[in-house]
C-alpha cells in the first residue's frame, strides 16, 4: 500500500519537517530518508487485521472448531484399558 497522495499534501510540511531532523540525526541526504521514512508510514497506516476471536461470527466460530476436531482424527492413539482409567488406578490407596 503506498501512501495516498492526498496524504503526501495534507502533511507536506510536517513530512518535510519529520525528513530535515533524520537528515540531521543520520547524516545522510534527504533523498536516502525520504523512502525509509514512507515505507514506516505505509505500516503504521495500514489497518491491522483484527484476530479471529474478535471478528467471528458464532457459525464461524462452530465451523472453526469442528476443523480443529477433525484435524485431530486419524491420530490412531491407542485407547486407554479400563483398568488404566479406573478410580484404584489413578488414587491408588487414598481411593
């Protein structure tokens, strides 16, 4: 995205301005800053996109958790025995 131009002219003067005090600080000529300093704007312009949480509907939200369901399918885990999940197995003598 680059930047409009109507931008450009709306803060001519404060671009100008913005480009004499990096030519000052960096010792380099203006000619060098002025694209540095437009591809900085160009990102702290560009609207951020917003997370999934706070945009989603509730059917996206239902479609996002059944893929992230069937993405774990096929894992072919071996199930647990009973034994192995029963209420002796897991407290032991404190039952």
């Amino acid at each position: 995205m680059a930047l409009p131009p109507s931008f450009k002219q709306t803060h001519k003067d404060d671009l100008e301005a913005i480009v004499q005090i990096l030519v000052k600080i960096a010792n380099r000529p203006a000619q060098q800053i002025k694209p540095y300093l437009d591809t900085m704007l160009e990102q702290l312009l560009e609207p951020e996109e917003r997370p999934f949480y706070e945009t989603a509907t509730s059917q996206e939200w239902v479609s996002a958790f059944r893929e992230w369901v069937e993405s774990h399918r096929g894992w072919n885990a071996p199930l647990l025995a009973d034994k192995a999940i029963s209420r002796e197995s897991i407290y032991g003598e404190r039952g």
